[in-house]
C-alpha cells in the first residue's frame, strides 16, 4: 500500500493485531498470507484489506512512527456497528498504548471530541469518552474480551 508517498514496506502491523473475519483471522494472530514480511496475495487480498489505511500511512502521524516501530497501529473508522466515527488504537507491541506517539495521538483525537478504541495486546478493550459528551454503549465484546467504557 501506498498513500501521501509512504510505503508499508516490511511493515505487517495491521496483518497481525486486527481480526479479519473474511479470513477467519483472530486479532493477534498473524495472517497466513505474511510471507517475509509481505503480503503474499497482494494484488487479490481481500477487499477489507484494500480499504485498510492506518493513520501513519495516510501521513496522519510522523515519519518515524510506522507501527512496527512505534508498536501502535492507529486507524480512524466508525466502531463497529455504530454510526459513530471513532479512533481505533491496536497495541502491536506491549505497553506501546502507553508510549508517546499513542498518548500524543490519543490526545489529538479526543480534542476533536472522537472516542478513542484501545485495543491492548492482553486485558479489555476500553473506550476513552471526551469529557462533556454522551457515553457509547456497546452490545458486543470481540475476541471474548470485555469492553469497558470510562470518560477520561
Ligand atoms: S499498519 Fe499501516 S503501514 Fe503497517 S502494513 Fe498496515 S497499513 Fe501498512
Ligand atoms: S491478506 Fe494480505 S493484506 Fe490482508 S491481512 Fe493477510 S497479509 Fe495482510
């Protein structure tokens, strides 16, 4: 993939921490399609992961933090079934939700009032909800995992 002249290069973050149902791939798992660092189906992967761009790649977030290296992918999409436009946050490495580019990034995005997703490698999901606005309610929990909602 390539937008804004970023390339994702050996970077797989996204084939491995998010789950892709056409695929019967769990989040966290990396896809059987990763080969040496690469898709392997490329030019006929599924059309989710055509539409994929993570905020890095859309030039969104600094050179030097690709999501293999800053252990965070960060995408901006409506959460899940709901017609609300969130920032979704997936730990690539452990602890990385808590580093710099994700608390800078965390912070942009609920500046402009959008929910942001945390998907950690181990424990709950949780929603961080900007002060002053309406809690989401969520009826569904992926991956077995519970999903908490706290204003922040
Ligand atoms: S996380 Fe972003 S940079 Fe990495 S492979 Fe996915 S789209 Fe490309
Ligand atoms: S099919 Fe290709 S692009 Fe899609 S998750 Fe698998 S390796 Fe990544």
């Amino acid at each position: 993939m390539t937008t804004q002249g970023r390339k994702c290069g050996t970077c797989t973050a996204c084939c491995t921490v998010i789950p892709i149902p056409e695929l019967s791939k769990r989040a966290n798992v990396t896809c059987k399609f990763v080969q040496a660092n690469q898709c392997s189906i490329y030019p006929n992967r599924p059309k989710c992961c055509r539409g994929f761009f993570c905020e890095w790649i859309d030039g969104e977030l600094p050179e030097g933090a690709r999501p293999d290296i800053s252990g965070v992918v960060i995408q901006l999409n409506v959460i899940a079934d709901t017609m609300v436009m969130g920032a979704h946050m997936w730990e690539v490495h452990p602890h990385a939700l808590n580093g710099r580019i994700a608390r800078r990034a965390r912070k942009k995005f609920l500046a402009k009032k959008l929910p942001v997703v945390l998907y950690p490698l181990v424990g709950a999901i949780s929603v961080l909800v900007p002060k002053g606005t309406r809690p989401l309610v969520f009826d569904f929990d992926q991956e077995g995992r519970k999903i908490e909602t706290r204003y922040v």
